[in-house]
C-alpha cells in the first residue's frame, strides 16, 4: 500500500511556471502559491505553532502611473490580466484623470505577471510610444509562465522602440531625473550624490538567507529625483539584491518616500536597505491577503525618521500592525479598489492623498 504522502507527492509537478511567496516569518513559517498553466497550488510549512493560513487569494498586481509638469506620462507595471478587466480598468481611470492620452514611456520591471502580465490590456486602451525593461531572460531562468509572459509583451511592443535598462542608466525625462539602481540581478556601482558614505546598519548585518533566486531577483529599482523630492520603488527586488546594493557603502544616501518592495513580503525590505534610506513616508501595495507581513511592519516602524506608514490595503495577517485607517485606501477585504496619490513640489514638499476618504497630509522638506 503506498503511503499518502508519496501518493500527494507523486501527484505534483516538478516543475513550475510561477512561484509566490503569500506570508511568513523567518524561522516560524512561510506560506506559498505555485503555478503550473492555469492551476495554482498552495502550501505552507510552520514550526510547531499553530496556525490560521491565509483565505480567499485574490492576487493584486502593482502599477504606477506617473505624470510631470512638464506633461511626460509614465507607467510603470501593469498589474495583473483578467478579474473582469480590474487592474486594467483603475489604471485607465487614474490615467484619465491626469488627461494622459497615451503613455510617452511603460516601464516594466520584471515579467511576473502580476506586473507585466496586463501591459498588452493597458497598451490597447492608451498605447505607450517607448518600452523600457530589463531586457532578455537570464540562462537558466526561463520558467514556463515568465516566458509566456515575455513572449505576449513582446508582441504587444512590435516595432516600437524598446529599450534595455542597466544599473546607472537614466530615464529620459526633462524635469524628474529617474536612475537605475537594478536591474537583471545587478547593482549600481557609481554612488549618486548625496549617496557613496558607509552604511551604519551594515556592520551588524548578516547576509539574507531567502531561498533560491526567481524573477523578483531581476528588478528594476529606480531613484526618481524632482527639485529636492527623491523616491525609491525597487519593485519586487529581494533581500539579497538588497544587501548586495547597500553593503558596505550606501551608494543612494536618504529618500523622502520609500514604496514599499514586494508588496510588503518578507522576502524583501532588508533592514540594512530601509533604514539606511532613512525615508520620511514609506507606501505599502500590499493586499489584504498580499504581503502585508508582519515582519516587514516590524522592519519599517523603528526606521530613523519614519513619520508615516501609508498602505493599499489593510494586512488580514499584520492585526494590530497595520496604520491608522486614515492612512489605508481599502480597509475592507473586498477590495474597492481605491488608490493613494502623491502630489510632489520641486521644494521637496510632498502630500499623500487617500483617495476612498480624501484624507491627506502634507510633508515639508
């Protein structure tokens, strides 16, 4: 008779096109998604707690829609495809309301899909005139989703111009700088200015230990500079790339807004990144069921001149962790799809708006 666990087993792929990380805690547990064509399977390992595991999974991408004075519009990530059109539908609306026609430049970050996946829906409502990402698949890192991914972004492009992004690059804007500090699992190696001094959280730092590398490991992360205003949005780079970027010296210096990496997941936002940067405002796109962990709301609070924690959603598994409501743009775990808006002056003053309440608040340099 076989056992139930080589019967269970025998019956998974060893192979998979996708992999997400939904919740943990190092050391105490960790809980995932894997998908293989349209079947996604879930798992979770614990110590010797009990646990309640996460419910309903609703997957929300991530995409910013960015616009300057001086009229150049940027997306950046798309979210995700289908769920009724939702991620595609809210981008539009927020592109609508800043008059955005069409897109002078998508920036994709990675190829999960819950980034470039949707690029092809969007492109078809406002088209882009130039594509920025991180150029071809790494050997060895083609996994069947990622390159069905890639293959249907490629084709939305066709003969638009399409360019490779490398760490120290800039994006060709005329009014906001915007620098890339990774790309393709590389860092920036030049500092910028105000960046290049020893990063005081390295010394007591150990390297991260996350598990193998996947697609998030290949992020672009970008430093956008307006006037005095600076903003860091690594996507969803992971703890190792971190390290690698901030360790010894910190070649960035300090931010004013900190976006969140990974949508709030363990497997990313280092210490030795978030404190370092020591950034005024952090926003979290986390959903409800969607990152959000605990620890990295442990990592971010203590951070050295931390005023405020913004979130897309309310975090199911942080309870007592998460902001105040004023600073969250959904609360319920039905999502309404609500969003968080940044207004940035050239003086370095910034104002956070939530949009589901209009509650917002202003920072001064």
């Amino acid at each position: 008779m076989a056992v139930l666990s080589q019967v269970f087993l025998k019956g998974l792929p060893t192979v998979w096109d996708e992999t997400r990380g939904l919740a943990g805690e190092a050391g105490r547990y960790v809980v995932e998604v894997r998908c293989l064509g349209k079947n996604w399977h879930l798992a979770a390992i614990t110590d010797r707690n009990a646990r309640e595991l996460p419910g309903p999974l609703k997957f929300l991408g991530k995409a910013v829609v960015m616009l300057t004075p001086d009229g150049e519009s940027l997306l950046v990530d798309a979210g995700f495809p289908g769920h009724n059109d939702r991620d595609a539908k809210r981008i539009v609306a927020a592109a609508e309301e800043l008059k955005i026609m069409q897109f002078d430049y998508m920036l994709v970050t990675h190829y999960d899909g819950d980034h470039v996946g949707n690029i092809a829906n969007v492109d078809a409502r406002i088209p882009a005139k130039v594509f920025f990402d991180r150029g071809p698949l790494q050997p060895g890192g083609s996994q069947g989703g990622i390159q069905r991914n890639m293959t249907t972004y490629l084709q939305c492009i066709g003969a638009r111009k399409r360019v490779t992004l490398k760490p120290g690059d800039m994006l060709p804007f005329k009014g906001l700088k915007a620098t890339v500090l990774t790309a393709s699992g590389q860092v920036i190696k030049k500092p910028l200015p105000g960046g290049g001094k020893p990063n005081e959280f390295a010394a007591t730092a150990t390297r991260p230990d996350i598990g193998p590398p996947d697609e998030n490991a290949e992020c672009i992360g970008l430093l956008y500079a307006f006037g005095k205003f600076r903003m860091a949005d690594f996507a969803d780079l992971l703890q190792t790339q971190e390290f690698a970027l901030m360790t010894p010296d910190n070649p960035v210096g300090t931010v004013d807004l900190l976006m969140v990496s990974h949508h709030g997941s363990f497997r990313s936002n280092n210490p030795v990144l978030v404190h370092a940067l020591h950034p005024k405002v952090a926003i979290m796109n986390n959903g409800a069921r969607k990152g959000g962990d605990a620890v990295t709301f442990d990592t971010l609070k203590p951070s050295p001149g931390l005023l405020d924690l913004w979130q897309l959603h309310t975090s199911v598994s942080a309870k007592d962790k998460n902001a105040p409501a004023d600073f969250i743009a959904n609360t319920q775990e039905a999502c309404e799809g609500k969003a968080i808006e940044v207004s940035v002056q050239r003086d370095g003053t910034f104002t956070v708006i939530n949009m589901r309440n209009q509650f917002s608040k202003t920072y001064q340099p």
